[in-house]
C-alpha cells in the first residue's frame, strides 16, 4: 500500500441501563479524548483540486472526517484488496495541520459494493464482514480518534421503535449486523470512540419523532447487551423550513448522557431548498436552525464536537441533490461558495469558543 505523493495532496428496568452505560464508558486513549471541538468533512479530490478549501479546514477547524475514503466502494475495490491511499492522504493532511481525524463509516446499507453482494452464504458474508471491520480498524488503530461503527440502522418512517432499517446485512446477519460491527471494531481497537450515527430525529415532524424513538430503543437495546457502544452520533442534516425540536432534543440528549454515552454532531448542514427571500434572510434562517439544535444538546453538557458535512458551500453534496426551484444555490454550510464565513459560523463559534 503506497501512500499518494504528499506534494500532489495540499501541501499546506434501571440497573440494567445502569450497569450497561457502566460498560459502555468511553476509552481512555489520549487521543480519543483529545479535545475535538469544530470540524468538517472533505473529499480528497476537493482538497486537491482546490487549496483554499485545505486553507479554510486548517484555519477554523480541529478535526475532519473522510466523506468517502474509509466507506467500503472506496476502501474495498474487490474481495482481496484493502486500498489505504486515499484516506491516508486525509490523514497525512489532518497531522501535518495538528487536526484529529475520525473515521466513517464501518458499516452502512448504503454504498456496498458488488463484489459483496455476489457472496451467497451467510457465512460467507460474515466472514468479509468481519474481516473488513477488523482489518480497517486495526490498520487505523491510535490514529482516528473515533469511527462510525454503525451508520443509519433506522428506516425513515418507522411504525414501531422496534422497526429496523432492511438491508443486505440484516437479509444476511439480521439484526445482529450491529452489535457484531461493535464488537468487532473494539476487539481490534479497544480504545478508540465507537459511535453509532443517524439522521432526521431533530424537528417535532412526526416521522422524526418516530425514528427518534426507534434510534432510542436501539441504543437501549445494544446497552442492555453490553455492546461497546460510547457515543451517539446526530447527523443533523436539517431541513431549514423545519422548526428543531428543542424540547424533545433536549430530553433525548439527556437520557443519552445520563446511560454514560457521549453525544455527537456528526454532519452538520441545513438544507434551504424551501425557503424564499435574499441570501441573507435565508442564511439568517439556518443560522437560527443550527443555534437552537445546539442549544437543545447543551442543555445537559458542553457539545464537544461538531462536524458539518462540508465547510464550503462550494462543496456540498446538498446543492447536487436539493436544487432550488429559482435555481438560485442552497446555503447550506458555515462558509458561503467564496469561503467567507456566513452567520451559521458565528453559530458554531459560540458553541465551541468555550468548550
């Protein structure tokens, strides 16, 4: 595995909970509890193709995540090849600017690639599984400071809090699936943060207060089995038409604290694709939207990391896949396409200046 040319890269029941969030408390390595603060997500074709997104990470951030480099398309081209390169680059970019990197995502429905899918036997499947996570791990062992183990478990409208995302994994391993990715990833990485992740939980909207309730069932579920579960990812991908649900929020992040689970917003961005008026009516919007999701999680604690899915809205997947109707682009990220800072970073230093 030959790590890509760094001068082509930028060179710049109770008890039972009790007991369970007991066995769940976050690993003690220094760099898992490494102080994470603001960060962002990137590709590495962006970082290349353009130095003023690298500028802008090293300039106002602490962390960065992969946004395709350790999912399995990339990281997993056949059955017999693990390709390290490209998230390596990443992560010589995060050291050589005294960022922490995080990893995402181990285990995910989405994003599996065919040579997987051509594997028939249960077996089978579990084997590349597990050798996948383990391997990925392992390689990436004292190096990240936390993974997505699981990614998006629950379906987006659930009709109970026992409703399961259906995927190639669950027709294969069932529910199992989870719990397995979990312990996996610790027995190769004791002491990496291993987080599960989720999205659309965040507004009153029916549909999200039932998959917060699903997301909740789950992670009481995984407690209760004594999983090896430390954090709770929010994707937080907002709908910015969409009031948050401060009180509910509020509550959820609480419980989640109180079973010893450290809380995480992992892909911060607010889609403004229904909202009228001027650039800067919308962007006062979003900026609202963020400050009360925020507030929500500080109710019960400091919020120690944020990640939004981008920096720049230059590079968000969201203008890619929420056009407006006045074909104007969305808004979506803490600095505007010409990487100014726009009053959603403001937001996001009030939230981290004292952390």
């Amino acid at each position: 595995m030959t790590r890509l040319d760094r001068r082509e890269f930028l060179l710049g029941s109770a008890a039972a909970l009790a007991a369970a969030a007991s066995a769940s408390a976050a690993p003690a390595s220094k760099l898992a509890q490494r102080y994470q603060g603001f960060g962002a997500a990137a590709t590495l074709w962006d970082l290349q193709a353009d130095p003023r997104l690298g500028e802008a990470i090293s300039t106002y951030c602490t962390q960065v995540v992969p946004v395709l480099e350790l999912k399995w398309p990339i990281l997993r081209p056949d059955a017999h090849t693990f390709a390290f390169e490209r998230a390596d680059a990443i992560l010589d970019f995060a050291r050589q600017n005294d960022l922490t990197m995080r990893g995402h995502a181990l285990a995910w429905y989405h994003d599996i690639p065919d040579w997987t899918k051509q594997i028939k036997d249960t077996k089978g499947v579990e084997r590349a599984y597990v050798d996948h996570i383990g391997t990925v791990v392992s390689y990436y062992k004292d190096k990240l400071t936390s993974w997505d183990v699981v990614n998006e478990p629950i379906p987006d409208n659930p009709h109970s809090p026992k409703d399961r995302r259906e995927s190639f994994w669950t027709q294969h391993l069932g529910n199992r699936w989870i719990p397995l990715a979990f312990r996996t990833a610790a027995a190769a990485d004791p002491f990496v943060k291993l987080a599960i992740n989720e999205y659309d939980i965040e507004s009153a909207k029916d549909t999200f207060v039932a998959k917060r309730a699903a997301y909740r069932h789950l992670i009481m579920e995984l407690l209760d089995q004594g999983v090896p579960l430390h954090a709770v990812g929010l994707q937080a991908h907002l709908h910015a038409e969409l009031e948050i649900d401060t009180h509910g929020l509020a509550e959820f992040v609480t419980e989640l604290r109180a079973w010893g689970l450290e809380v995480l917003v992992t892909e911060l961005d607010v889609d403004d694709q229904k909202l009228t008026g001027t650039p800067a009516e919308r962007d006062a919007i979003v900026a609202k939207r963020v400050d009360d999701l925020l507030t929500a999680i500080s109710t019960s604690g400091p919020v120690r990391s944020i990640l939004t899915w981008g920096l720049s809205d230059r590079y968000s997947w969201i203008n890619g896949t929420f056009a407006r109707a006045d074909k104007q682009p969305n808004r979506p990220l803490p600095l505007d396409g010409e990487f100014k800072p726009k009053p959603f970073m403001n937001v996001i230093s009030k939230f981290t200046r004292d952390v």
